[in-house]
C-alpha cells in the first residue's frame, strides 16, 4: 500500500474514533430540528394544553385577584401561582411555575399550558445549535472540518472496480445532484 | 493510540488557544458605566440609547420557545414591550424565567433599515409566530437590547 494511502487510511479511521460521538449527536440532533423546523414538534420542550372553562368573566378593570386564586384552587395550581397581567382588556394571561393559563375574559374560556423540558433532546440541541458558543463554536468548527475530512479520505479507500474511480463516481455524482436539484428549484428558479 | 493521542491532543490546544481572554475581551470593566433607565424612557427616544450600556428592568412577558435566543419585557403597560437578545455571554433563556421580574444589563442596539427587514422576513418565516401575541410589535422593532448579564428580582 502506499503511504499516501495508509495515510489517509489513518485519518479516516482516528477521526472516525474521535468525532463518533459528535456525529451521533448532531444526526440525531439534526433529525430533532428538521422536524422542528417543519413545524412537526419542538424538540426542546413537551407543552400539554388543556382547555377549561372559568368563571373569570368581564372587563380587565374589574377582574380582582381572589378571582384568579380561586379558579386556580379548582384546577390545583395555586401554589404555582408567578404572576398575571393582561394583555387587553379582554385577555389574562396567568404565569405558573410549570407553564401559563389564557383566558377569554368575554367567555370564560381557559387554556392550559404545561412547560416542561424534553430530556437528552434539550441537551443535543443545545449543542447543535452552538449555544454555549466561545470555545464550543470553534470545537465544532473543527468538527465540521473533519467531516469534511471524512468525506474526502472515505472516496479513496477502496481501490479498483468498485472505488471512485469505478462505480464510485457515479454514487458520488448522485449524492451532489440531490442537494443541488431542491436548491435549484427552490432557490434560483 | 499515541497518533490519536496527539491528534486529540491539538484538537483540545486549537480550542483552548481560541478561548476569550476574561480580562481584555470582557465587554464591562470597572470604568464601564452602566446607567438604569427606565423602559417607558427607551421607547420613547430608542436612538438615544445607540450603543449604550444599560441595565432595565421589567417583567418577562415571554421566552422564545425556538431557541430561547430572546425574549420580551414590560414595566406596565402590556403595549410597551422591548426585546432582550442573548449575547455570547448567556447560551440562552430559560423558559422558566417567564412571569419574573428581571433586571437586564447589556449593550442596546439600532439596527439599520436592512438589518431590520432581513430579521422581520425570518420571523415571518417562522410559522409558529402568529402575530398576535401581546410582544408582537417589540418582536419587529428595530432595535432590542444585547443582554450580558441578568438577575431576578
């Protein structure tokens, strides 16, 4: 074997080692924000909504708080109580610790909301997205780098019919081509 | 495994090497001044602020459930919110800091008239912004405040 080859051999391989866990991690992570970004789920928090009827009722001027503590004592949620306001004066919105109330101030009608955060999908995205940025942006960086790495040493190691030079190519040719069509037909016409 | 040491091992320098300085890239300093103000005084002359290190105040109306990237303050009137972005100093904002009252520290920002388009056309983009939210306006002004630091009162 040549040594170009056992070299990129090396590097295909340790980088592999090295990065197998970030390529876990954004996969999934990227599988999570596709979806999010369709619009499917959000993959940072689990939000349940329960609709309820109250018997908080009438302008905002006149709505007084033992009316807001009181309809929270029906549903069990007044020790989680924050704080209320009202965005007009047909609309409360009620603060909880573990997620918020609406209601319609001309029909009464309440909508709960619980907010919790999605384990494990919370920490991936919290990565993929460069959050904690600084020193995690240009760990990535190097991430992406290696990828790019990957991709590369992965054309040579095979040799003959069924390498890059062979069949390869046209995998390879396909694999661009699919990208390149939806921006194409998305974007420039 | 003494190659891969190595390789892991310039992995870990190039990052660190790359790591801000706390003393000289700090944005606030001991003769930083950063002067309160109150949010009905910054919507009423927002250039005015430009630049500005400032601290404000108000009560967290919403916490941006895509990312946690920003989110909107008001003092008492529901009409007048502001927005509050993060910073390289804060990863994002925790949705439990909805109903509090925070104080904010950070610089506040203009954006210029493209600036501001390009960010409205993302947000419309975003489907699950329905425009009727009480923060709607704060959402697409054209200037917001780049928190540093913040503290529940």
């Amino acid at each position: 074997m040549t040594r170009w080859r056992r070299i990129n051999r090396w590097l295909h391989r340790e980088l592999g080692y090295i990065f197998f866990g970030m390529t876990i991690i954004y996969g999934i992570s990227g599988i999570a924000l596709n979806h999010h970004v369709a619009g499917h789920w959000n993959p940072s928090l689990v939000m349940k909504t329960d609709t309820l009827q109250s018997d908080i009722v009438g302008a905002s001027e006149h709505v007084k708080q033992t009316q807001v503590k009181q309809f929270l004592e029906t549903i069990a949620e007044q020790k989680n109580l924050k704080h209320y306001y009202f965005p007009d004066s047909l609309s409360l919105y009620v603060y909880l610790d573990n997620g918020h109330i609406t209601v319609d101030l001309e029909s009464g009608e309440a909508t709960l909301t619980k907010v919790r955060k999605r384990p494990f999908f919370r920490e991936i995205n919290f990565l993929h997205y460069n959050k904690p940025k600084k020193v995690w942006m240009y760990f990535s960086d190097i991430y992406a780098l290696s990828m790019i790495l990957l991709a590369i040493s992965g054309l040579f190691l095979v040799r003959g019919r069924k390498g890059v030079a062979g069949r390869g190519v046209w995998v390879v040719m396909i694999g661009i081509l699919i990208p390149l069509v939806f921006i194409a037909w998305h974007l420039w016409f | 495994m003494k190659t891969t040491s190595i390789l892991l091992f310039i992995c870990l320098l190039v990052t660190s090497c790359n790591q801000p300085s706390n003393k000289s890239d700090k944005k606030t300093s001991s003769s930083d001044v950063i002067t309160k103000v109150e949010l009905a005084d910054i919507l009423k002359k927002p250039d005015k602020f430009n630049g500005k290190q400032i601290k404000v105040q108000g009560l967290v109306t919403h916490v941006c459930k895509h990312g946690g990237q920003k989110l909107f303050i008001m003092s008492e009137d529901p009409d007048k919110q502001i927005r509050i972005n993060t910073s390289d100093d804060i990863p994002e904002f925790d949705i439990e800091l909805e109903g509090s009252t925070v104080e904010f520290s950070g610089y506040f920002k203009k954006l210029t008239d493209v600036e501001t388009e390009a960010m409205n056309q993302d947000t419309d983009e975003m489907h699950y912004h329905t425009g009727d939210e009480s923060h709607a306006e704060a959402e697409k002004a054209s200037y917001h405040l780049e928190a540093h630091d913040f503290k529940k009162i």
